[in-house]
C-alpha cells in the first residue's frame, strides 16, 4: 500500500496528471495522480492517510523548489493540477464529514486587480495541504471579503495583489476586515508586496511564496 502513496507523491511532484497527460515525457502511459488516488481509495486506504501521507509531502516538495528556484510557474502549475486530480476523488469524503478538513482559508485578488496565477497556486497549494479553500475570485471588493469572512467564523484570509496601483486598495480591505473581525488572521502577498508593507497595514503575514504561506497555515490547522 505505502508503494501506491509513493507512487502518488511522485506523480503529484512531476506533474504527471493522470493516464492520458503527455507530461513528464519519461511517464507516459503510466497511470497518474487520477488513476493512483482512486486506487488507494479501493484498497482501502483511508482519505486522510492518502492526504498525509501522499498530497501534503509532495506538494511541500514543490512548493520547496519553487522557493529555491529550481523549478518555475509552468512545474508548479502542472504539480498543483496533478494534485487537483487527485484531490476530486478524495473531495467527497470532506464534504461528508468523514475525514476533517484542517480549516477554511478564503482568498481573493484585491479590487482594482485582475492578476490570478499567484491567487491560483497558493489556493492549489493549500488545498493540497487538506484545507478548505473558498476563492473569491479577483477584482474582490472590500464588502466581499468582509461578508466572506462574517459566513465562515475562524477562516484564515489570503490577499494577493500584482500592481502597485491596487496595493492601496489591500490596506482598505484588511482594515475593514480587522475592524470588523479583529481576530481575523490575514496573510498578504504579490510581486510589489514586502514585509515592511505588511506590517504598515495591519496584516499578519506575508509571504514572497506559496510554501511560506502553507507553513504558516500549519499553526492553525484544527
């Protein structure tokens, strides 16, 4: 059994989809994160074991060369598909109740921006991790974020934004969003952001990428 959950890590860290995906060139034809996660399934091997065990491992593996750039966006989005084939056949036993999902985590591109591959693989990434995660999209105005956060007691907030422009709009939201909800954890992120400027505008954390934003997760996993 533990050969199947490697075999899916593998295949999660490479990118390899699932049966019918071309990429890596060196597995083709080989059964892929898809195939592999219902067969775990079938041999009995729990949800939450194949998330622990399989998922979260071999997305820290990519999330871990990306911060050491020894792969690039294009990987890393082949990894977080990989993951996301995966992750269909263990959804339903989250939304049944039967395995637990470590918390929710809401996360949207700041009003006035329409930048999503960052937004996209920090959500991938988290996902992976055994979260919740409800996008809000991009172009996410300070009301929705709020109203997101009022339906979903306790979920972490995730902001990215790409230009300088809409960085001034970020500093509007997490105020609203603290004012309103002053426990709230708020993680900030994007090319122009710094953590000088996470700290001018109240947020809790900021992260240049997506594993530091996973890590920090981890202390608030439920």
């Amino acid at each position: 059994m533990n050969d199947i959950l490697t075999k899916l890590a593998e295949c999660i860290e490479l990118g390899k989809i699932n049966k019918a995906c071309p990429y890596p060139p060196n597995m083709k034809d080989q059964d892929g994160a898809d195939e592999l996660a219902k067969k775990a399934l079938e041999l009995g091997i729990k949800p939450g074991e194949i998330v622990d065990n399989a998922m979260i491992p071999a997305m820290a593996v990519v999330g871990n060369k990306f911060s050491r750039n020894e792969i690039y966006v294009p990987q890393m989005l082949m990894s977080a598909k990989a993951m996301h084939g995966a992750m269909v056949h263990i959804k339903p036993y989250f939304q049944s109740g039967e395995t637990k999902r470590k918390g929710t985590f809401i996360i949207g591109t700041v009003s006035g921006d329409l930048h999503d591959i960052g937004k996209n693989l920090v959500s991938m990434m988290i996902e992976g991790g055994g979260w919740e995660v409800l996008d809000l999209g991009v172009d996410v105005s300070e009301e929705k974020f709020v109203e997101a956060v009022g339906k979903n007691p306790g979920a972490v907030v995730g902001m990215s934004a790409l230009l300088t422009t809409t960085m001034e709009n970020m500093e509007k939201i997490v105020r609203a969003i603290k004012e309103k909800y002053p426990n709230s954890k708020i993680l900030v992120g994007g090319a122009p952001l710094t953590q000088e400027y996470c700290d001018k505008i109240g947020a809790d954390f900021y992260s240049p990428d997506p594993q530091g934003a996973v890590n920090y997760l981890k202390q608030f996993a439920s």
